[in-house]
C-alpha cells in the first residue's frame, strides 16, 4: 500500500515537472510562419535536359493516360525562402519535402503529403502538412498535423498561393507564398 502511494506521488511530481516544463518550451515556439517556395517541375518533353535543376519529378504514372492526370505521382525537395529569390543564402528557412498525387477524377485534384524542414535562426524542426486541394483554386488550405523540435505537437493550417508561374528553359517554374497559422 505504501509503495502505491509512493509511486503514485512520484507520477503526479513527474506530470506537473513535465507540464511546466512544457509551458516553459512553448514560450518559444512560432505561432505564425510566413515564406515562399520555389518548385521547378519535371516536364516528360524534356527529360534528356542535362542542365535541368527539377525540385519535383515524376515518380509513378498512371498504366493509362487519364483525365487530368489522374493516378500521377511526384516527389519534391523543394527549397524555402523569406523572399521569392534564392539568391542570398541567409534568405533559406528550409526545405519542403514530400509527395503530391493527382487524386481527382473530374478536376484537377491534388493529394498533398508533405514535411516542411524549418530553421530560420529562431525556430528548428519539422512540421507536416496532410490534405487535398483543387489545383486550380486561388489559395488552397490544408492542415498541419503534428512536428517535432520547436514544433512539436503542433497542428495548424496552411494556406498556399501561387504568386509567380512561367516556362523557364523549358522547365515548369513556380513561387508559392505560404501562411502558416500554428497552435500547441
């Protein structure tokens, strides 16, 4: 009986430590994040371009051509950024890595499953968005599910712009604005 009560106030003395402890990491974690992506997307025309620097490229195709690319799947490893450049390396918050599927049999529907790998300075870790969107719609949201180090335990919702598109060098190149709403 008294081992009980002795292992019981040891677990409510281990609980607060930890919730305190908890309160007092959670003075430094981001409650709003805001950067930009750069995608360059493999286009199949073009694959013997030695001078090609694809972020994102297929990596299984539909056995039938469909509609809107319905079956597709791409991996990514695109690079993040405080400004739509990549020039200044001190400008770099981190990478955004993952897959996107074309899901949408009708419309151009794309299920994300992507990590954002994040260290600007102040805030390190990962974080992990889930979710599908409409390809076409203006901004898209989905959210975030979970992190770790600075982030850890979080969840949240992103919401995604693309703010510059062109054809560069043959290559599919885009800048997306991200607004990352954070909750622990």
């Amino acid at each position: 009986m008294a081992y009980t009560q002795l292992l019981l106030k040891v677990l409510l003395v281990s609980v607060f430590v930890w919730s305190l402890a908890a309160r007092t990491h959670a003075k430094k974690r981001p409650s709003k994040l805001h950067f930009y992506m750069l995608i360059v997307v493999q286009n199949n025309t073009f694959l013997d371009n030695p001078n090609a620097k694809y972020t994102s490229v297929l990596t299984g195709a539909a056995p039938v051509v469909q509609p809107f690319a319905f079956g597709n799947l791409h991996t990514f490893d695109n690079p993040l950024s405080r400004k739509m450049s990549l020039e200044n390396p001190a400008d770099r918050v981190g990478r955004l890595q993952g897959w996107y599927g074309n899901c949408g049999q009708s419309e151009l529907t794309l299920c994300l499953a992507q990590t954002f790998a994040y260290d600007d300075g102040t805030y390190k870790g990962t974080f992990s968005l889930l979710g599908s969107g409409i390809a076409t719609d203006p901004v898209k949201h989905a959210p975030i599910v979970g992190g770790t180090g600075d982030f850890a335990f979080c969840r949240g919702i992103a919401s995604q712009k693309r703010v510059f598109n062109a054809y560069i060098n043959s290559e599919e190149t885009s800048w997306f604005e991200y607004n990352i709403t954070l909750k622990f």
